[in-house]
C-alpha cells in the first residue's frame, strides 16, 4: 500500500485507512485524481485490469428510542408555548387543557 500512498501524494490527498482492498481517504477525490491513482497503480501492479469504486460513508449516528420519544415530548411542548404566546399577545386565552380560564384573573395575580 506504499504505492497507493506515494500516488495520492502527488495529488495532496493522504489516505487515513488502507485495509485490505479498500483505501479510504478523509473527502472525496475528484475523478481526474482518481484516474491517476488508478493509473499509478495499474503500472505500479502490472495490472491492466485494476479499478477502483467509489462509497461514500457516513459516520455512526446513535438512536436512541428514549431519546426519540424525549424530543417528540419536547416539539409538543414548544409547540403549546407558542399557541400560549400567540393568544397571550392576541389577547385571548388558550388553555391547553380545555378548561375555560379567568385572563383578568391570572393577569392581575389573583390565580
């Protein structure tokens, strides 16, 4: 795998993993330099059927279903603090629990 680092060199890109047949490089690496990797080692290997594809990876995102559950949890409430800021400032009263509420009642301290 020196060779693969000694052709990526020539182009400014350090691979950060070679494994087996795999080489795995930090961002993407344009077709051009791509071809000249390929071509470096085609004549490096004496293999004039040596090609390479490319993946992309994404790196592990965790899941978590308590976590899901806590930010559905929360959307909702942010979602009744608006309704309660947006009847607050129209003057209205918004209770989310159904009930009918005193406004001058709670506005004045009295609730």
């Amino acid at each position: 795998m020196s060779l693969v680092k000694q052709a990526a060199a020539e182009f400014a890109a350090k691979p950060i993993a070679t494994v087996h047949d795999a080489i795995f490089f930090k961002r993407k690496i344009s077709w051009d330099n791509r071809c000249r990797l390929v071509d470096a080692l085609r004549t490096g290997m004496a293999n004039p059927y040596l090609y390479l594809e490319a993946e992309e990876h994404e790196a592990f995102k965790w899941y978590s279903i308590d976590e899901a559950n806590e930010i559905e949890a929360h959307r909702q409430r942010m979602i009744t603090a608006e309704q309660l800021a947006k009847a607050y400032y129209a003057g209205r009263p918004f209770n989310p629990m159904g009930t009918s509420i005193d406004v001058d009642a709670v506005l004045n301290g009295r609730r």
